[in-house]
C-alpha cells in the first residue's frame, strides 16, 4: 500500500481565520489543560489498489481495530497498531453480494460490527473472530447509515430518502439464540440519527430542515426542536462528557449546543465548504471537521478556537476520533487529474498511535 504523498496531490490548503479571543476561563492554561501539538504530525495517507472510493471508517470500542466500507463486497478490519498493509486487512466475505456503504461497531463489545448495503439492502452482523456472518438482515428501506444504541441491543438505519427504521436484538417464542429483527416502531423522517449516551434519546437531522430534533427513546416523543441550520443539517457529533451537542450543516458553520439549555453556547466558522461529518476526541477537549474541502479541522470545544488544519487527499465523507488517544482516521478517493494517476481510494490517519 503506497502512503507516500506529492505536493501536487494535495491542494493548497488555505490557513482558518482566527476568531476573536475567547474568555480567559474557557483556555486550555485556565483549566491546566496541556493539548498536543498538532503541528508536530503528519497525516499518513494509505492509498489502496482499488478506483473505488473509501466511503466510512469507524474504531471499534478498544481502538484496537479500524473498520472500513466502500472498497467493494467485503468489509474489512486492519490493526494500525501493527499495520496498515493493504494484505494485512481481515476481509470478511460471503455476507454481501454487491459493494458495502457503512460499517458500525457494538459499543458494547470490541470483535462485533455490522455492515450495510444500499444496492442489496441489506445489513449484515459480524463477529471479527469468526470468517462466517453472523446474521444477514434484509431491510425495509435502503440502509445508508447505521447507529448502535448504547447497550448494542438496537440498531437505527437512516435511508437516502429521509427516513428511519429500527432494528431491535432479542428472542422470539421459544428461540434458544437471540436475533436483529425489525423493530415495531413507524418509520420516522430523517436524514441522520444517532442515540444519546444513555440510550434514551435520539439526535435526528434532515437535510432540508434548519432544526433538529431530540426524541424521546423509546416513545419517539418530541422534546427539543433546537434551531441550527439555514439550508438544513447533515452531521451531529455528541461530546463524550454530556456537555455539548454539535452539528453541522450545508452552511459550512458548525453549532455547539449546551445540552444543559439547548441553547448555542458557540459558533465554529472555521470551513469554507459544506460539513459532512464531526467527530469528538475521547476526552472531549477536541472536534474533528471533515467537509467538502480537502482537508479537515480540529478545533477547541470549550472556545471553538482553529487549533489545525489537516491536509487532506480528498474531501472525506466521515472523521473518527480513536477512543483513547489523539488520533484521527478518514477517507476518501483521489482526484482525476490530466495527466496524472488514476483515482485511488484512500484511507488516511493523523495523530500519534504508539
């Protein structure tokens, strides 16, 4: 797997506008916070042989394992702490017919994972210490994004076309072994979702609405309906701490919302381009930006200061902190360029690992 990178592959990246200074308390010196120099790192690019773009990766609960969906039929798992060797990836095969779109790990258990397809639709449950699946599930709607619940016994799918069905885990009559099967709940409109830390709430967003909405789990009753967006919201990233919600939208401003109010406690402006993902480090002092530029931003929760901008090989469709270290992983598919390589798939990490 070449990881080398030239100059030409990497567009130039424009350095963030530094917003005004925050209030001295919310600094990392007034709160003995010592962040870690960012500048120092290099993203580590791992191109693979393969046209086919990269379209999620996700760690597994340990940050032992890295997941990815989009080469082809086969969801694969690497170990970054050993190698990211294009033959060192466990494939998993015989659960999908036709390309994977999304993988998703149980929070619950670090050898456990699903994957989806849009063109089969279908969701297939894994256990990365067995070659066989675990369970295929075929869906009710086309499957483009998946969210465990907190204690890994229900699954929500958002479909292209805005909507949401559930997936619960359990024994039916007599069974001896429990079983994903479709949940009894209507169908909600939505574009993304995902559970609460605790597991009674649900964070909804639509890509043509300027709200989002909190729901109750597993009523689906409204309780919030915060304001967010022009022009709708793509991506909401929940902090690890319960403080803050953010979102971000085709407006290329990200809120950060107190969880406490539901108010908009800051505003991060720091993308020229459309947000497609967030993500939040593990001990929530970090957020992560991937949007349609090539590059990403991680900036300071607690001020929304820019504290780096990462360069990129391609826009990438999602951002994942590692669980317990300060390392990022995303993706994406080079660029066609007159008289230069052929698109590649990419799977890049930025951070330090050992």
């Amino acid at each position: 797997m070449n990881t080398s990178t030239s100059k030409e592959e990497i567009e130039e990246t424009t350095v963030p506008e530094r917003p005004p200074s925050p209030p001295i308390y919310t600094t990392f010196a007034a709160r003995g916070v010592h962040p870690p120099t960012f500048s120092a790192f290099k993203p580590r690019d791992h191109r693979l042989p393969t046209p086919q773009a990269v379209n999620h990766v996700a760690w597994n609960c340990d940050g032992k394992k890295l997941a990815v969906a989009g080469i082809d039929k086969h969801p694969r798992v690497w170990h970054p702490e050993k190698s990211m060797e294009y033959r060192s990836a466990s494939l998993f095969s015989g659960g999908h017919s036709d390309d994977v779109d999304y993988v998703s790990w149980n929070p619950t258990h670090p050898d456990l994972f699903c994957s989806s397809s849009q063109r089969e639709r279908r969701i297939v449950f894994w256990d990365t210490r067995q070659s066989r699946y675990a369970q295929q599930c075929n869906t009710k709607a086309v499957p483009a994004q998946t969210n465990y619940s907190p204690d890994g016994r229900s699954l929500l799918y958002a479909s292209p076309n805005h909507h949401l069905f559930f997936l619960e885990l359990g024994k039916e009559g007599e069974e001896a072994k429990e079983t994903w099967r479709h949940s009894d709940k209507d169908a909600l409109t939505g574009s993304t979702a995902m559970f609460n830390h605790v597991g009674d709430g649900i964070i909804l967003t639509h890509h043509s609405e300027h709200t989002l909405r909190i729901l109750d789990y597993p009523s689906l009753k409204l309780r919030e309906s915060p304001a967010a967006h022009v022009g709708g919201c793509v991506a909401v990233a929940l902090d690890p701490r319960g403080r803050y919600l953010a979102s971000g939208g085709f407006d290329s401003i990200v809120n950060m919302f107190d969880l406490n109010e539901w108010i908009c406690a800051r505003t991060i402006t720091v993308s020229e381009n459309a947000i497609n993902a967030l993500s939040f480090s593990y001990d929530g002092e970090y957020l992560a930006i991937a949007n349609a530029g090539n590059y990403i931003d991680i900036c300071a929760t607690e001020t929304g200061v820019p504290l780096h901008r990462v360069p990129a090989l391609a826009p990438s469709p999602t951002v994942s902190w590692h669980p317990s270290k300060y390392v990022i992983a995303y993706c994406g598919q080079t660029k066609f360029r007159e008289g230069g390589p052929p698109p590649v798939g990419v799977i890049s990490m930025f951070g330090v690992l050992e």
